[in-house]
C-alpha cells in the first residue's frame, strides 16, 4: 500500500481500486502502516506522505480529537444500555422476538 501513496493525496476508494482491494483492507494497510512509523496523514482529501512533521503532528491531533468523541459516544452508549437493563425499558422501535 505504502507504494501507491504519494505526496498528493488519495482517496481510500481510489487506493482500494488501485491496489485491488476492499476500502477496509487499505484502512487496515494504512492502519499498520502508521504503526510502523510510516508518515501517512490523511484530511478530507485522502491519504499521503508527508515529510513535514509539522503536518503529521496536525494529523496525529486531528486523530486524537476524533478518539475524544468517539470515547464520548461510547460511554454513553454504555449508559444509556446500563438504564435500559435496570429499567428493562422497552423501546417503541423495538422488534418482538
């Protein structure tokens, strides 16, 4: 995968076509790719290098604010499943099984 970024940015539709795969197999390879020290940083654009490190510290931060809402989401999930269960609430939208 790290062979078809360049400095411009791909979508992960295209990298996917390109590659001959699924769009999660390149969010997988992306993924990795990072773990592995990789520079690829990743905006409404798509994916690419980068050799500024200034632009990789923005795109770690972009990341960690997306983890910090999702983290909020979850816990809330999570309340909102330990009301239902304490309440056996029964939703309108529910389905009979």
């Amino acid at each position: 995968m790290i062979s078809l970024l360049r400095y411009s940015p791909l979508t992960k539709r295209a990298l996917a076509e390109a590659a001959g795969c699924s769009t999660r197999d390149v969010e997988l390879a992306i993924h990795q790719a990072r773990l592995d020290g990789f520079p690829v940083i990743s905006d409404s654009d798509g994916y690419r290098l980068s050799n500024d490190p200034i632009e990789v510290r923005a795109c770690a931060d972009r990341l960690m604010a997306r983890l910090v809402n999702q983290a909020k989401t979850v816990r809330s999930l999570r309340r909102t499943a330990r009301r239902m269960a304490a309440a056996q609430i029964e939703l309108p939208w529910s389905v009979a099984a």
